[in-house]
C-alpha cells in the first residue's frame, strides 16, 4: 500500500467538493429532503392518482383509436369531454380570481377540492352546485358598514320625504276639494277639472296618483343603490339575512332569496300603499266632523 | 254610546299608549331612583369615596403613609359597600320598571283591546260618499278585516258580499244607506299614521345627518384599474 502525500491528499478532497458542487450540491441534498428531484420519497397525492389514471386510459383509448379510422365517434366524444373540462376549468379560475378579489386567502384549498371533484365526477354535477351555490353567495358582497350606515340613511330619508310630498302637496288638497260638500273652495278651478273632484273619481285619481309617485320613488332609490352598489333588502332585512343563511337544497323552492326579496319588494309598495289610505282615513274623519 | 264618545275613548287610549312608548328607560330609572331607597346611602357613600380620593391625591404617600394607608383601607371598603348598594338600586329599579309595564298591560292595552273587541264595529263617521272607495274596500272600512274572509262566505250564502251591512243594493245606488268606516279600522289607520309621522319627525328633524364615508382604497385602485 502506498501512502499518499499530504498534497495529493487535499487535491483529490478538493475536486470530491468541485465535483459534488457541480451535481447541485447542498440543494440536491435539500430536494431529496423535501421530496422533489431525485427523491426516493413518493411525491403523489391521493388526489392526482385518479386523474392520472385516467390521463392512462385516455392515452390507451387514443393509441386504440388511432390506428383505427373506422370510429371516429369515440374520439369526438372524448374532444367533447376535454372541452367541457377546460371549460370548467375556465369557471374555476374566474372563481378564484373573484375569491381573491374578495381577499379570502383560505379558499385555496377549497379550489383543489373543486378541481379534482371536477375530474374524478363524470357528469361534474356535484362540483357545479357547489360553484352554482358559491356563486349565488358572490351575489351578496361584503359591504363597509359606514357605507351601508349612510345608504340606510340615504334610503330611510328619501321615503320620509316622498310621504311627507305626497301628503302635504297631493292628497290633503285634493281631499279637501273632494270631500268640502258645498263648502266655498279656496281655489277656482276651471270648470273642466270640477269632474275630476267628483267623490266616485276619487279612488281611480288617488290610485293612479300612487303609481307615479311609488315608480318616481323606485326609480330614485335604484339611483342610489347603484351608487353606492348596495341593494337595500339585501343587506338591512333580516328575513333576507335568515333566508340566506338556508343551505341551497334544504327548502324544495329554487332560488328562495330572490323569490323572498321580491315578495318583500311588492310588500313595501303595499305598505306604501297602505299608508296614504290610513291618511286618507284619518282626514276623511277630521273634515266629517269638523 | 255615540260615536264621538267611542272616538274620545279611543284617542284617550292611544295618546297613553303612545306616551309610555316614549318613556324610555333612563327616564324610568329616573323616576325609580327618586323613590328608591338605596338611592340616599349610595350617592352618600358615593361623595364619600370622592373626599378620600381626593385627600390621598393631595398627600404624599410617603410622609403622610398612616393617614394614606388608613385612608385606601376605607376605600377599599367603600368600593364593596357601593357595588353591594348599586346592585340593590339596579334589582329594586328593575322590579318596579317591570311593575311599570305590567300595570300599563293590565291598565291601557288589556281594556283598550277589550274596549276595541266590544265597539270595534261602531262606525265611527260615515263616509262622503258611497262611491269614494270601491265596494270591497267599503266593505272592509265597515265591517274590519274580518270582511276579508267572511265576505266569499256571504257571498255564498246571500248572494253579495256585504250583507251585513246593507238590505238592498238599491238603497245603496239611492245613496240612503251610506258606509262609514268603524272604529278598529279607524284605530289601525290612526296608529299606522302616527307611526309614519313619527319616523318622518325622527328621520328629517331629529336625526342626526350621517356623512359620506371616505372612499376606500380598494374602490380607489379598482377605479384606477379601470381607467387604465
């Protein structure tokens, strides 16, 4: 055994460490620690197997078909598959974009779930309630509460001054000349109005009167929502907040919310309504005895 | 009873009602405290904590360290005695707020529903003319809400819907017989009114104006984005 001198020693140590630097060093080491190249550890997923095997099947379905002009169906079907898939996965991507609009970090997760739920199920059905169901809830976005503070008071204000306008202005006069029975008007009107005051025309002018001022009305409280972008019943009613917190699928009635905001909608117009009759009432009452 | 007395009672009724809604509960406790009797020792014991308070903040806890000691030694001895006297003032208030309200159910709402049952169908003043509303409605100013489900049923059995109210149709075209509009009616409109007048009055003149919240920074960037 010859020895080797204390030079030959160090130069054959050094190109060990050039050459070990060379094949990626501490990083190599690193990658085989956390599992990606040249790792002996298995780096699957329980979740991407499925998709693999499939990917399989479809690459032996094409080396079948291949060769085989004669059945070009299968193939369609699979180019169809493919699109739907892409498809999906196209309202996936728009999904998380809005999510992270919305800054919700934690939905990551949740987008995988998607992701394989949409290629494990055939159909996709699942996957697309889901989507469906999140995306009705997209609907409702988050408001800044100082903001839907000042819209509540925006909307609270302007119905305050609608009554006040269509009682002080519209319906006081005009029961005054409906109801005054031979006492001296204050106005003169020309003869040509004098059929409109007839008592039997009273409801058609008052009812008619109550739609103008109930779609003048609507049409200015659609003028602030869509500036503030807030919708009223959405956000300040708490049925609307009950009903929302239903899970899509527990109560057999498609689309609850909306249904239930409309009915709500309709009902704030009949309360509206409701409210000039009772002033109608009461002032019919002041002029019979007085 | 005429109608008039039956619309005196009725406002009388009303006006209480609408009065106690307007008590609020620091007013409540207000009136509670003046017949309170743990209301004198507590707001004794109270200046007494502020004297203390105010003598150990004047003096040096180091040359004056008997006195202050003795001094925190009778704080901390006050702090129980008031906190044991504010629980005995809060629990007697809130026995007598709840006296308050049930004397207010037994004495106002119970006879004025009781009142309401027995002469809601009074009709309280007679319309101006026959033709103002339509039958329906007529129908409803004088017979209650009831008319909504009774009328079908009269109409079945009778033949027309208001049979309650009127013998012939014919006396209705000559105007003799003429509808009015009975008492639960006229009390349902009468609240309804006097709660849109309130929210007009607290919305325009009490309220106080809310202003505009600051654009935010998301809403600015996104605006910005879209501009580019």
């Amino acid at each position: 055994m010859n020895e080797l001198s204390e030079a030959e020693k160090r130069r054959i140590l050094r190109e060990r460490r050039q050459k070990k630097f060379s094949n990626g060093g501490g990083s190599s080491r690193l990658n085989k620690i956390t599992g990606q190249i040249d790792s002996k550890l298995s780096t699957e997923s329980p979740l991407d197997s499925r998709p693999n095997n499939l990917r399989k099947s479809e690459k032996k379905e094409s080396i079948l078909t291949a060769p085989n002009p004669a059945i070009p169906s299968i193939n369609n079907n699979n180019k169809k598959h493919i699109d739907t898939s892409k498809v999906d996965n196209v309202e996936i991507n728009l999904f998380k974009q809005l999510a992270d609009m919305q800054n919700n970090g934690s939905n990551s997760d949740l987008f995988s779930l998607f992701k394989s739920l949409n290629n494990e199920t055939d159909d996709n059905s699942l996957s697309k309630n889901l989507l469906k169901a999140t995306r009705t809830d997209e609907k409702t976005t988050p408001v800044d509460t100082a903001l839907l503070k000042y819209h509540n008071y925006l909307v609270n204000t302007l119905k305050a001054k609608t009554i006040l306008i269509k009682w002080l202005f519209f319906i006081l006069p005009y029961l005054y000349l409906v109801t005054r029975n031979g006492r001296p008007s204050i106005v003169l009107l020309p003869k040509m109005f004098n059929v409109l005051l007839d008592p039997s025309y009273f409801f058609m002018i008052f009812t008619s009167f109550e739609m103008v001022a109930t779609s003048i009305y609507y049409q200015k409280l659609q003028a602030i929502e869509k500036i503030h972008n807030i919708n009223t019943l959405d956000h300040s009613n708490k049925i609307v907040k009950l009903v929302a917190m239903i899970p899509e699928g527990v109560v057999p009635i498609p689309n609850l919310k909306g249904k239930i905001i409309l009915l709500l909608q309709y009902w704030d117009v009949l309360s509206l309504f409701l409210t000039d009759i009772c002033f109608v009432l009461i002032m019919m009452g002041i002029v019979a005895y007085y | 009873m005429d109608s008039f007395t039956v619309v005196i009672i009725a406002l009388v009724f009303t006006v209480l009602l609408q009065l106690n809604s307007y008590l609020s509960d620091d007013l409540k406790n207000y009136i509670c405290n003046k017949f309170n009797p743990y209301f004198p020792p507590l707001s004794a014991k109270l200046k007494e904590q502020t004297s203390l308070i105010e003598t150990n903040n004047s003096i040096s806890a180091q040359d004056n360290y008997a006195q202050w000691t003795k001094n925190n030694r009778k704080l901390d001895k006050l702090k129980k005695e008031i906190s044991e006297l504010k629980e005995n003032l809060l629990q007697f208030n809130r026995n007598k707020i709840s006296q308050w309200n049930k004397l207010t159910k037994i004495g106002i709402t119970l006879p004025f529903i009781l009142f309401k049952l027995w002469k809601g169908k009074q009709i309280v003043y007679a319309l101006p003319s026959n033709k103002v509303f339509p039958s329906m409605i007529n129908g409803i100013l004088n017979n209650g809400f009831l008319f909504l489900v009774l009328g079908p049923l009269n109409w079945f059995r009778y033949g027309h819907v208001h049979h309650n109210v009127l013998s012939s149709d014919k006396m209705v075209e000559e105007n003799v017989l003429s509808f009015g509009v009975s008492l639960g009616i006229w009390c349902w409109a009468l609240n309804t009114v006097l709660s849109t007048v309130e929210f007009i009055v607290n919305q325009l003149f009490l309220k106080q104006k809310e202003v505009a919240p600051p654009p935010s920074k998301e809403t600015t960037t996104t605006a910005a984005t879209d501009q580019k």
